[in-house]
C-alpha cells in the first residue's frame, strides 16, 4: 500500500492508497520541533493495523524544520521501502512558467498535477490552508501561477489580537447575512467575506484563462478550511479534499514504478 503525506503549515495529512483507491487518511497537526522518532511512532499509531502494510511512500513538506525529520525517519523506518520526497528535479510533468520556478511549493506542483488528471479544461485550484492559494493551470497542465490571500484561521486570529471587544468564533454560518450581535456580525464577515474574496479572484483568473468565456474552466476546492466556504462561493465546481493527495499518488508512479 502506498503511504502519502503531507506536510502543511498547520496540519499532517496522511493517505493510504490501495492502487487508485483511497482506503484511509488522516490528520494531525503539524509541529516544527517534532522530532523523526515522534513523526514515526505517530505516524504508525494513526495507521494502526495498517502500519506494516507500507510498500512505498510519497511525500511533501512546506515546512523546512519538518521536512529535515521527515527525511531522517523515512530513511530510518522506511530504509527498504521505495520512497519518493517532491522536490525540485522530481519528475511531475509540470511545465512552471513563472518567473522563478524554484519558488512554487511542492503543494502548489502536485494539486496541478492532480487537477490537470482529473480534467482536460484549464483549471483553477483553490487551497484553502494557512495561506488561501488560488493557481491557474493551463488546458495543457502548465502551472501559469496565482495569488495568495491571508488564511481564514491566521485572518481571525489576527482580529481577535488587534480588537479589543472583539473574540474568536465558531466558524458556522449565522442566521443572516446582518448579523444581529457581534458572534453573528463575525461569522457573517468571516463566512461571506471570504467566500467574496475567492470569488473575485477566481473570476478575474478565470478571465485571463478564458478571455471573453470562450473555453471552459473547472474551479476546484481543496484544503482543509474549504468546507467552510464552498456551499457559499458561486465559483467554485468542484471539491476535492483529497487533491494533493492524488498528486503525491500520480508523482510516485511517475518515478518509481517508471
């Protein structure tokens, strides 16, 4: 079984793949100062009976402290398994036509791969993470570059630092768009001003992939946070929770079953 993971700003996204076939995933949050021998005892007791089921391991990390351990407990418990870590000289089919090619994340590299997989269109991926991403991808697969906007999480948290009366809130559609008290004035702001963000950009994106509509473009959702946003934006097509995760899965059987 192959052994996908993710290493984000925030969380550990785990996936066990039985062929084409997603059989479990996990999460778990994402610690700068965890070291190799903890990444594995936690990584094994979340995989449970699963654990010694791993035949070969694709990974990302866009966290430089976690990926050193991770490279160290992927050598150490991992030493006989194939093991592919997404990097720049990896192969991923992905044409880059940016300015510095080296800059794009490895989670940026593999949700193109996995989105040009799952449709022929021109595409744009919208992550929603510690940062929110929007990226275009070209008909042919190429990554054409995107925008990043300030989290949802970050966003709130900044607000509940710098407003004195203002407080964390759950993250929950309110009743109305007016919000009738300050729990409901933020989750309005919150839920609907996010979903206007993305929704501006995805357009204005969409615009340059398609000047005057003339070719389709599938708008895809992912990231932990989309749940959130998604029954409110009036762009987005498809989520796809599990989209980097494909695209760990596609880079592995581009280079080791090559």
């Amino acid at each position: 079984m192959l052994l996908t993971v993710d290493v984000g700003n925030t969380n550990i996204v785990l996936g066990l793949w039985s062929g084409r076939t997603l059989v479990g995933d996990w999460r778990m949050r994402t610690d700068a100062r965890m070291t190799a021998d903890e990444l594995a005892l936690t990584v094994r007791g979340l995989l449970g009976p699963h654990a010694d089921a791993v035949s070969g391991i694709s990974a990302l990390s866009t966290v430089p402290a976690v990926l050193r351990e991770l490279r160290v407990m992927l050598s150490r418990y991992y030493a006989k398994v194939p093991k592919i870590v997404v990097e720049p000289g990896v192969r991923t089919g992905v044409a880059l036509l940016v300015d510095n090619p080296k800059e794009v994340g490895a989670d940026r590299l593999v949700n193109t791969l996995a989105a040009h997989h799952l449709h022929s269109t021109a595409c744009v991926v919208v992550d929603f993470g510690t940062s929110t991403n929007v990226d275009a991808i070209s008909a042919r697969g190429e990554f054409l570059g995107g925008a990043f906007a300030p989290g949802i999480e970050i966003s709130v948290d900044a607000l509940a630092l710098r407003a004195a009366a203002l407080r964390k809130v759950e993250l929950v559609p309110p009743r109305s768009v007016i919000g009738k008290n300050t729990v409901e004035c933020l989750q309005s702001g919150i839920l609907y001003g996010f979903a206007g963000q993305v929704d501006g950009l995805v357009r204005r994106i969409v615009r340059e992939l398609s000047p005057g509509g003339t070719e389709p473009v599938a708008v895809l959702a992912t990231g932990g946070l989309a749940p959130l946003v998604i029954g409110e934006s009036e762009t987005i097509t498809d989520h796809v929770p599990d989209l980097t995760l494909l695209g760990l899965r596609l880079v592995y059987e581009r280079n080791i079953r090559a």
